[in-house]
C-alpha cells in the first residue's frame, strides 16, 4: 500500500528539482507509507482494516503533501534509516568509569532496534492538521 505514486513524486521532485533514485523508489513510497502508517494516527475512524486511511475524516489527498515528502525523505535516507547502520536498541550490558573520567560502554543485544522515532519534523508539521488527540497525535512506540 502507498499514498502517492511514482508518476506524482516524479513531478513533485521534478518542481523542486530533487534528484530521484529511480533504483529504489518504488520500495522508497512503500516504505514511506509503512512509516506513516506506523508512526501517525488520523482522526476518525478507518473504513478498512488497513492502512488506515481514508477515514471518515481524512482522505489520502489529504495528506498527499505530508506523504509526498515522506518520500523524500526516505529517498535522501532521512527517513528510515539502514539497519546497518542503527545502534539502540536492548541494552545488554552497560558500564561506565567509577573515577569520572567520563568513559562509557554500553552493548546492545544482537538484532534489537531502537525504540524511537526518528527526527522529521518537516512532515510532522505536514500531517499536523489531520492527525487525532492532543498534541500532534504521535503513535508513541
């Protein structure tokens, strides 16, 4: 499931003239609306068990300009990020200097991913006006 297509980002990165990895953009608005769908909630009431738009309340070209630049995002790897690349995750093991030298280690247990959300505020401020509950209506993880 997606909420835009690869013919509207094309011309939304053509008027910005934002380069596009053709290699990857099919997956890139896949995992974009994996990321909506995961990390916002929408007023109303979904009319099918997934996604979860449209509602009774807001409809995909509602949020077509939020999720235009979810894509964005996840084309310049903003977005979500490589599991390679992460560190987080279960702390398995954490210690740290007793003379306060400042030294640290932590080690993670293997596989595990961080449990926050990372850092967009561009597009939370997008999808502001159709997300549900006080605040800006973050699933919180």
């Amino acid at each position: 499931m997606s909420y835009v297509t690869a013919d509207q980002y094309a011309a939304y990165a053509e008027a910005r003239g934002i380069p596009i990895n053709l290699t990857t953009l099919d997956a890139d608005i896949i995992k974009s609306a994996d990321f909506i769908d995961t990390y916002y909630i929408f007023k109303g009431t979904p009319q099918q068990a997934y996604p979860q738009l449209p509602t009774d309340q807001v409809t995909i070209a509602d949020i077509e300009r939020g999720a235009l630049k979810a894509v964005e995002l996840q084309q310049a790897g903003r977005l979500t990020l490589d599991p390679a690349s992460l560190t987080g995750g279960l702390i398995e093991s954490e210690s740290k200097s007793l003379d306060g030298v400042g030294s640290k280690s932590v080690s993670y247990v293997a596989g595990s991913q961080p449990t926050w959300k990372p850092r967009v505020p561009e597009l939370d401020l997008l999808l502001r006006p159709w997300l549900a509950g006080a605040g800006v209506g973050l699933r919180k993880s």
